[in-house]
C-alpha cells in the first residue's frame, strides 16, 4: 500500500505543497500591490472553470484559460494613459463573475466538479490534483527564482528598470501570469474565494517579522506550510471545512504577529505624527501610485 493512497496523506502533501508556493508568490504581490488584481483574478477564473464544467473539459485549464485572458486584458488597459490598473482589474473582477453566473443560468446550475473548484475540498483532491499543484509550482518557484531581482527591481523603481533596458511589461505580465496559475491550482483545494487569504495572508505575516526580502521569502512559504498543515489537522480533528479552517489560522498568525513582532510592536508605539511606510512625504502631490510602483523609494536593506 503506498503511503498516498490514504486520502489524508494526499491532502497533506497538497497543503504542503499550497502553503509554499503560495507563501512564495505571496511576497511578490505584496511588494506590487497587487492585491485587487489577486481578488479579480479568482474572480475571472470562474466563467472558464463553469465553461468546461458545461463541455467536459479539464477545470485547471478551463481557469487557467480564463486567467490569461483576464491577465491580458489588465495589462493591454493599463498601458492606455487615460485608464489605470485600477479601473481594468475592476471592470475583470465584475465582467469575470457576471459571465460566469451567465453561463450557468444557461445550464442546470452548479454541478459536483464545479462546486468543488468553488468552495474547495482539500480532503478529496487525487492524483491529478497533487501532480498539477506540484508541476505548476515548481514552474513558480523556478521563474521567482531566477528572476527574483528583476522582479524586485521593477516592484520598487519601474521607471530605472524601463530605463536600464528591461523588458518592463513582459515581466509584468509574467509575474500576473504566476499570480493566476497559483489561483489556479489552489482553487480545488481550498475555493477560488479563499485562495486570496494563501496568497496574501502568509505573506503578510513574514513581512512583519524582517525587512530582508530574501529572508521573507522562505518565510512566508514556511508559514503558508504551517497555516495549512495545521488548519487540515484540526479540519480533519474537528470535521469542518478544511478551507475555512485554514484561513482562520492565517489569520490567528497574522493577528498574532501583529501583537509580538518587532515591526508591529514600532507600529504601536510609533508617534502619530511620525509618517509611515504608506505615507505620502510632506510637500509631495498627493496621487495614487502607477502600477508596479511603491510609495516609498526602497530602503537597501529591501534590496537584499
């Protein structure tokens, strides 16, 4: 008997494998801000995930499908000088959903498969789950890894990287492109609804414990490791929906740094009038930021 065919086993090898390269690419989004563009991507995935649920067709590459083509619109949008990056991801959160519930008006409605994608269901994932999670991460893992500066680069200073000769929108929308396919591979898992909180949450608790991004980033998949594991163990402890489970404890870590952490111990004492990281400098026009770009110019220490 082998050690996977116990459906815990299968589950915790895919909480593993989640918590890691969502952990990983978590970071990124962080230092990019892309945050909504993560919310509306789990959002766009849904009309090419009830599509091939309709036809027969794979779920991943039905979403995955979907994803590139929301990823392609946001970027062809935001390089008109009259539309933001805000504005398309919203008009993609919105159109995504709707066509997705248009779709399944037309048919019987939500099926098994479909439901699944949704919600999530950690404790049934197969064999095809394990092996498309781990393909589809370790493809992940290997771009942020090579790529790790030019990504860093053009999250804090766009405008020097498009000056020194980079291919700026080509990164772009490969990291948006990583950014849905971890959407992807985590819907089953845990529902397209709660994949935000893996990506983020992780993420943004390593940031409150160091400054270093390289020490982050191991971090931040250690933790979402961690917040999977356990919220499984206690899932499977306590019968309740495995998903939610986990994001509960990624917010009780989050919380918990929050309180103990250096960086959220400087922010509670910190003197009101003292700016923040968020904060725009005295004197500086007061706009939202361009896409990719950061508030602040970034400390050496980020760099490292």
């Amino acid at each position: 008997m082998s050690w996977l065919d116990s459906y815990a086993h299968r589950a915790l090898l895919e909480a593993a494998l989640l918590g890691a390269v969502c952990g990983a690419i978590g970071l990124h989004v962080l230092l990019r801000q892309l945050g909504f563009f993560a919310m509306a991507m789990t959002h766009a995935t849904f009309p090419g995930v009830a599509l091939a649920t309709m036809t027969g067709f794979d779920l991943y590459l039905g979403g995955g499908g979907a994803g590139v083509l929301g990823c392609l619109c946001v970027v062809g949008v935001s390089r008109r000088r009259d539309q933001g990056t805000g504005t398309a991801t919203g008009i993609m959160l919105a159109a995504g959903f709707a066509l997705g519930v248009a779709l399944l008006s037309a048919s019987n409605g939500f099926n098994k498969n479909l439901e699944a994608f949704m919600t999530g269901s950690l404790l049934t994932v197969s064999d095809h789950d394990l092996a498309t999670t781990a393909g589809v991460g370790a493809v992940v893992l290997l771009v942020l890894g090579a790529l790790h500066k030019e990504f860093v680069h053009g999250a804090f200073d766009p405008e020097g990287q498009r000056a020194a000769g980079y291919p700026v929108v080509a990164l772009e929308l490969l990291l948006l492109l990583l950014v849905e396919a971890v959407i992807v591979v985590t819907a089953p898992a845990v529902g397209v609804m709660l994949a935000m909180s893996l990506i983020i949450g992780p993420a943004a608790t390593a940031r409150l414990w160091t400054d270093r991004i390289r020490s982050a980033l191991p971090l931040a998949a250690a933790m979402g490791v961690a917040a999977c594991v356990i919220g499984l163990e206690l899932s499977i402890r306590w019968d309740i929906a495995a998903g939610g489970t986990i994001t509960l404890v990624i917010a009780a870590l989050f919380l918990t740094a929050l309180v103990v952490s250096p960086h959220g111990i400087r922010a509670r004492v910190r003197r009101p009038q003292e700016p923040t990281a968020l904060s725009l400098p005295t004197g500086s026009p007061k706009s939202v930021p361009a896409y990719g770009s950061s508030m602040t110019k970034p400390d050496p220490v980020e760099m490292r």
